[in-house]
C-alpha cells in the first residue's frame, strides 16, 4: 500500500463514522492526511512529496489504530497529537485548553489591527488566553510592544506556559491568573478577546468533539443567561478603565452578532473582515467604550 492509498482509506472511515471537524480541519481528507502524516513522523505539509511512499504492515496498523481512536472517543485530532497549528505557528494542547482557531489570529497576522490603529500596538492584554496562541501571536507579530495574558484557569495558564517557552516568549509575555478583567495591570493600547460566548441552544447542540473541549472556555451563559453573552456584558463596562487614550478591542464572538446586537443595541462596532465572513470579529474604540 502506498501512502496516498491509506489517506484515502482513513478519510472514507472518518466519512463512514460520522466524525465532526473544525479544530484544525474542515473534512476528512484533510484530517485523515494530517493523523497519517504526524502518526508516520512524515513533515505535514507536504503531503505531495510523500504520497507514492510505500507503507508496511506495522506502519498501516499503527495509522489504522490512530484513526480507530479517533472515531471511538470522537476527541479533536489535535488532543491526540497534542498540537495545533494556527498562522502557520504550532502549539502544544490537551483538554486543559480548547484547540486553538481564533479568528483573531487573521487579523493579527494580515496588518488589519495595526491598519486601523494606525500604530504597532505597545501595551497588549490577551484576555481569556487559553493556550496562550494569541499571545504568542502577538508578541510575535509586535515584538516591542509589552503582552499580558489572562485567564480564570489554572490549568489553561499551565499549557500557555509551555507555549511561551516552546517559542522563547517566556521573559516577553506575562501571564496572570484572573476572573475577566480582575487580573489586568494598568491601561493598554489593545485588548484581545476570545471569550466563551457560545448561546445556550447551541452548547446543548455541540457534537461531541466540541463537548471534549474544557465548557469554561466555550460556554457564555455561565451568568443564568441564554444567548451567550454574559462574559460580554460584564466586560464591556468595565473596558475604558482598562484602555488607554485612542485604545481599541478587538473582540471574537463567532455566530453570534444578532445576540451581540440585541444585548448591545448602543454600539456601532467596526466589523473586521476573516475568512470566516466580515461579522464573527469586532473592533470597539475606548471613545464608544467610556
């Protein structure tokens, strides 16, 4: 059997089985290449390169036996690999972490957020950091400018240290223990936030690769709400504290605009263009803030 040939063979048993994607893939080729490059220590972007070569008994088991895992437990192929890809950067996760996808690495990565600041951020707080990807983003993309990272979660906190020293950001990123805005120090020039801001009907609808994931981190009804938005509203009020003059967030609250704007009729956010749409990604400047 050739390499190409087990692709294809574990993408029709994804297929058959149902599984659900969206943490890293959008279907099941590109996950059944993904399980079967990292599974043969192969590079994983270069699928072309290795497709004719041939695979041995012991190496189709091992891949057969990946996939098999991956259909009974329904877990994220990231929390098997143990890594993610987001900008083309890689993390380590588990189940402490939802699997890094935030839209708001795009408009990172493309210049939109420095386009309409009209500046390099210099004081940088990434809010509800998780595995700390947006952080290390940031530093990256601004290595000037000063990061904090927050998080409620201890355990959260724990996998984003791994990734700042995986990147050598462990001296330039802060990271900070906290509930919201409890753990922010001072004023900063931009705020990232990709909170839990899922909506009661569709949490009690998640397939079971998103219910793997950590609900802290997904569910945004934590206050006895039901259309996501109950992190969102304890952070609003409270942001122009936190921002300095001509400061901005940069907020992602995925399908959930109509809920945005029902709970927020008062605001007139910026809506930041991904490949998502040009409605999951907001921008609020501290003058509509204060």
């Amino acid at each position: 059997m050739k390499l190409h040939e087990l692709v294809e063979r574990s993408c029709a048993r994804l297929d058959e089985a149902g599984v659900c994607f969206g943490h890293g893939t959008t279907n099941a080729f590109d996950e059944a290449a993904w399980l079967v490059l990292w599974r043969l220590g192969l590079p994983l972007d270069d699928l072309d390169g290795v497709a004719g070569r041939r695979i041995d008994a012991a190496e189709q088991a091992a891949v057969d036996a990946l996939i098999g895992e991956r259909i009974a437990t329904r877990k994220p192929a990231a929390y098997l690999t143990g890594e993610a890809w987001l900008q083309g950067v890689p993390f380590t996760v588990d189940e402490r972490v939802i699997v890094p996808r935030s839209l708001i690495a795009e408009v990172i990565a493309d210049g939109t957020i420095e386009a309409v600041l009209g500046r390099e951020p210099a004081r940088v707080l990434d809010l509800c950091t998780g595995s700390g990807c947006l952080a290390v983003l940031a530093a990256m993309a601004w290595p000037d400018a000063e990061v904090d990272a927050t998080d409620l979660s201890a355990d959260a906190l724990a996998v984003a240290r791994i990734n700042l020293q995986r990147h050598d950001l462990a001296e330039h990123v802060r990271l900070r223990r906290g509930d919201g805005l409890a753990a922010a120090d001072g004023r900063y020039e931009l705020i990232l936030c990709n909170p839990p801001y899922v909506n009661a009907a569709s949490m009690n609808a998640l397939p079971p690769e998103y219910r793997a994931e950590p609900a802290l981190a997904l569910d945004g009804n934590a206050g006895g709400g039901a259309d996501g938005m109950d992190f969102v509203r304890a952070l609003l009020p409270r942001l122009a504290e936190h921002l300095l003059p001509q400061g901005a967030l940069v907020l992602e609250i995925g399908h959930e605009r109509a809920h945005f704007e029902a709970a927020f009729p008062q605001l007139h956010p910026l809506w930041l263009s991904t490949s998502a749409g040009d409605d999951q990604v907001l921008m609020l400047g501290v003058e509509q803030l204060a």
